[in-house]
C-alpha cells in the first residue's frame, strides 16, 4: 500500500483566513509555510487510489501532487497542469469564472432579497451589518495603497478611499449607506454606533482587513475582483428594491447606482494590475485564491446575518 499525504492542517489549512496568530501570520507572510487541510491518499494493491479526509479543495491538492497515478504509470492529473503559465485570456477567464460562480449573488440571504422575500427586519438588520463591511472598505484600501511604491498608481488607487469617505463632509459611499440606513428607517445614530453589528460580521472584516495588511499587494489587489460582479448585483439590487421595498425611498438607492460605474472601473483596474504583476503560475493561482477568499468573506458575513433572526 502506498499511502500520499495531501496536507496536515486542521480546520481548512494554514493560513486560516481570519487569524493572525504567529503561525498564520507567517504563512501570511512567507508561502513556503503555507499547509493544506489533512488529508491523506491511499494506493490498494490493485493500484486504485482512496481518500481519506476529502476536502472542498481536493482537486487543487491532487493537481499538486506528483505523485497521484494510474496502475499503468501515467498521470491521473499532469502535473504540468500546476506549472505551466497560464495566457492573459485564460486567466482572466478564470478570474471572471470565480468572481460570476462564488459570488454572494448566489447565497440564499440574497436571493430572498431579490425575489422580495425579506422582511423589513431582515433587511434592516443586512443594512445595519453590512454597513460595518462599507466602512472598513477604506480602511482595507488604505492599507493597500501602502504597499505601493509608484506614485502614479498610488494616485490612482487613492480615488477607491475618496469614492467611500468623500472628498467633502457629506459625500461618498459611506455616506450614502448611511442615507439608504435613513430611507429604510434606521437612525444614523444607530447605523455609526456599530452596537448591533454580528459577531460573525467582525469576523469577516477583520478577516479581510487583515488579509489585505498581511498579503501582498498582488493578493490584495486580487482580492477586490468581485467587483467584476458589482455592476451586475447592484442592477438586480435597485430593480429589486424598486419593485418589491417601496416603502424605502428611491433616495436612498443612490449608493447601488453610483456603484455600477465605479465597480466596472475599478475591476477593470484591479484586473489589469493582476494580469501585470502574475507572471508565474504560483503567482497565477495565488491570484485565484485571494479572489475566492474575498467571495468567501462575503459569503460568510452574509451567513451571520441569515442565521442571526427568525424568517417570515
């Protein structure tokens, strides 16, 4: 029997995505560190290979195994597969396939929402949660810009945090969250005070946060392309709130129609700064990753705010 370890970390691998411990800070920091979840691959006499432990990335710790195979010697997965660069088309078609397939679009609090499913104390609690997402997104960008060491880029990335904090009082995203808080009946008062934001929903952001404060400026930039999928939610979004809330004044939809254009001109930014700066596959797939984990911290924010009250 012939027995191929496919990774020794519990709980999802090393780094977890929302730790700073020594351990993941250096994983964060140094990829050599890094260790995928247990799991083990076992070879019978008969040459067929078992899993023990399979995980939701087994196919990615196959296709970096080199030693998984079939009884007649050859590959099961070609180890080029793992190594071999990727063109500018193919991996912008990869980027776009994550951002479209693992988008929080798709996650059943959402759906509820499009389809006009949620009460007003739902949607009054995503509001007052997401809302603590919103306000960090200048902070995570601040944090990005930092990493910068061309000014002409640092330039134009230092329009993201004017898009959210305004370039006057009483201008910019956050500012507008807050006045689609008002039109749904939240006081701005209690939308600042951040007294009833989830435990969950922290958790999220700071993961997330400090992702883009420990990663690299490749990852970190990767990690803003669910934008590639902003325009098309915040379409389905206003149309959904017009038909279905109309109780929330039209007012406060401002936040969703300002973000078709700046999402579109900011993926497409991001994208180019990606397909620059990935010139291995490693750096490809890190790519890849840094994309799927910003859809996994939407997705689990929008996990909190599901399970945190009774449905209609």
């Amino acid at each position: 029997m012939l027995l191929q370890v496919l990774g020794t970390a519990a709980g999802g691998g090393l780094p977890q995505w929302n730790c700073v411990c020594p351990g993941c800070a250096g994983a964060h920091a140094h990829p050599h560190r890094r260790r995928r979840h247990a799991s083990l691959a076992l070879r019978a006499d008969e040459g067929r290979w078992y899993l023990a432990g399979a995980t939701p990335g087994i196919g990615d710790q196959i296709e970096d195994s080199p030693v998984l195979g079939r009884p007649d010697g050859d590959r099961a997965v070609s180890t080029q597969t793992s190594t071999e660069i990727r063109s500018r088309e193919e991996l912008t078609a990869r980027l776009r396939a994550v951002a479209t397939e693992r988008y929080h679009d798709r996650h059943p609090f959402n759906v509820r929402m499009h389809e006009g499913r949620l009460s007003p104390a739902e949607l009054r609690r995503w509001i007052i949660n997401r809302f603590h997402y919103q306000r960090h997104i200048p902070v995570k960008d601040a944090l990005i810009l930092a990493k910068f060491d061309d000014p002409a880029l640092r330039r134009a990335w230092i329009r993201r945090i004017q898009d959210h904090d305004g370039e006057k009082d009483g201008d910019g995203g956050i500012e507008r969250w807050l006045r689609l808080g008002e039109a749904a009946g939240i006081e701005r008062g209690r939308l600042e005070s951040g007294d009833e934001v989830l435990p969950g929903v922290r958790l999220a952001v700071d993961g997330y946060v400090n992702f883009c404060r420990l990663r690299g400026p490749l990852e970190a930039v990767a990690a803003s392309l669910t934008e590639l999928s902003a325009p098309t939610i915040m379409r389905t979004r206003i149309a959904a709130f017009e038909q279905h809330y109309p109780w929330i004044d039209t007012d406060g939809l401002t936040y969703f129609r300002r973000r078709i254009d700046q999402g579109g001109r900011d993926s497409e930014e991001a994208l180019a700064l990606v397909l620059r700066w990935a010139g291995t596959r490693e750096q490809q797939d890190a790519a890849v990753a840094a994309l799927g984990f910003k859809c996994d911290v939407l997705w689990s924010l929008l996990d909190a705010v599901d399970n945190a009250g009774e449905r209609p």
